[in-house]
C-alpha cells in the first residue's frame, strides 16, 4: 500500500517542492490549493506521472470543515495517512502602528489555526492507525522577529508552541510532530517581499545565499524517516539562532 502525505498549500512555491518530492518517491499525494487550481492540476499531473498518486483538494485551511473535509477525502480515497506537512501561509509587509486588525486576523487565521485545524482533523486519523509524522512550516521571522512583519511574526512563532505542545500531547499516540524553518526562498511569497526585507534575509546569513525550495523539500522528506526526533525546531539557512 503506498504510503500517504497531505501538503496543505501545495499549488505554488514550497508546497509544489515537497508535493513533487514526495511523489516520485511513489507516494499518494494529497495536493491542496485554495486560488491556484490550475497551477495545483498540474502538480498533480507531474505526480502521476513521475510514479505518485494524486488527488486534488480545493480547502481553505483556515475554516475548520474545510481543513476536516481535506483530512477526510484524503484518507477515503488512499485509506490512510501518514504525514501532514502544514505547509500553506501567506505573509504581509506593515508597520504595526499602520496595521489593519484585518490583516492580522487573516494572517492569524491562515498561519496558526490553518495547521491547528489539520492537526486536530489529522491527528485524529494517526491516532487511531498508532503513527503519523506531522511538519510545521514556520520561520525564522517567528523565532527572531522582523520589523515589519509583527502579524506574520505572531503567527509563526504561535506555531514554535503549537508544535512542541501537539509533540508532547501526540508523542503517546506515537505521532511525531516537527517544525521546519525553510530560510528566505525566491517564491512568490519570497519575491514579494520589500527590497530591505530581501537585504535583512543575507545580512546575517554566513553563507550570503537564499535558500532553494526543492533542497528544503529533500530536507523534509528525509526527515520523514527518522523516527527517533520530535517537538524539534531545524533551521535550514546559514543565520545562527
Ligand atoms: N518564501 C520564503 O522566503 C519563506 C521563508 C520562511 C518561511 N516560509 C513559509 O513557507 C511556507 C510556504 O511559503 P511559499 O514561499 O511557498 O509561499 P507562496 O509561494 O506564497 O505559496 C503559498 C501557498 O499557500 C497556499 N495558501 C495560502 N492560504 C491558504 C489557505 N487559507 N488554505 C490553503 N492554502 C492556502 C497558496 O495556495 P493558492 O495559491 O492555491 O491560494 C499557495 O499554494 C509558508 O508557510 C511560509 O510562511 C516561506
């Protein structure tokens, strides 16, 4: 039987990385998009044919059913699961005097009830099988903090103790719960950012070089396979913290 990983945000960016990885190695896949359906579909194409199974969820993360109905199709159509990588995040640049209570809502919604939701539908599901590994998607931002990023900084950091708190109360159920801090990535979110959010990103990284969505996704697949690790926060840039 193969075996089943559900990447939340998975149309564009770091997601598509690790939806892709995690595909040709011949898993199911469940590659979930909110807007992006087209860039999602063909995700899934590459999927299938590079030996994977696929099976397209539109789900918005943030709402709860939403985040149930994703677990729940995913485990009916492959009859398990195995790993949830929290993956979908969205990121806004503003001073906090100038920051909109909406804004911080929406990134608050998306960034840590987003993966709180996933995490209560999944861990359910691992729970009864007695094994499942779950991935947060954080950031370095959340750990150190950013001027202009105070929204987007809560919510990361939010998930830092939403990971260890779930690996203390799942390590019993034998899940592991984990947290990945990708470095500063050219993707959209990553091109988006300001000139000097882009320039902060280098100035304390020894190795001066932005980190590349596909070697962070081969980080987290073979993080995966060691059993032994939980409640971990790993870093994957050259800036020491
Ligand atoms: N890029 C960086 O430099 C960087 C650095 C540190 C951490 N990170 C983190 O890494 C993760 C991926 O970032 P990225 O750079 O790949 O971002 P990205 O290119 O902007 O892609 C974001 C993905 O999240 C999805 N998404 C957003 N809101 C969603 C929702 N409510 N429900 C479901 N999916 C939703 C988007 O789907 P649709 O397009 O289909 O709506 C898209 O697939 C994020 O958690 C981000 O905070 C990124």
């Amino acid at each position: 039987m193969r075996k089943v990983v559900i990447v939340t945000g998975s149309s564009r960016g770091l997601g598509r990385e690790v939806a892709l990885v995690f595909g040709r190695s011949g898993w199911g896949v469940a590659v979930n998009y909110l807007r992006s359906k087209t860039e999602a579909e063909k995700v899934a194409e590459e999927i299938m044919s590079s030996g994977g199974d696929a099976l397209l969820i539109r789900a918005d993360v943030g709402e709860l059913v939403q985040a149930e109905n994703l677990i729940n199709a995913a485990v009916a159509r492959f009859g398990r699961l195995d790993v949830l990588i929290n993956n979908a995040g969205i990121s806004n640049e503003g001073l906090l005097l100038r920051l909109s209570e909406n804004i911080l809502d929406e990134t608050l919604r998306t960034n840590l009830k987003g993966p709180f939701n996933a995490i209560r539908a999944a861990s359910e599901v691992m729970a009864r099988q007695g094994f499942g590994h779950i991935i947060n998607i954080s950031s370095i931002t959340g750990v150190k903090g950013r001027g202009g990023h105070s929204a987007y900084a809560a919510s990361k950091a939010a998930l830092i103790g939403l990971t260890k708190a779930a690996a203390i109360e799942l390590a019993p159920h034998g899940i592991q719960v984990n947290c990945v801090l990708p470095g500063y990535m050219p993707t959209d979110m990553g091109e988006a950012a300001s000139d000097k959010a882009k320039e902060n990103a280098l100035a304390d990284n020894l190795l001066k070089t932005y980190s590349e969505p596909a070697e962070a996704a081969f980080f987290i697949f073979n993080l995966i396979y060691i059993k032994s690790v939980s409640g971990q926060v790993f870093n994957l840039d050259s800036r020491i913290i």
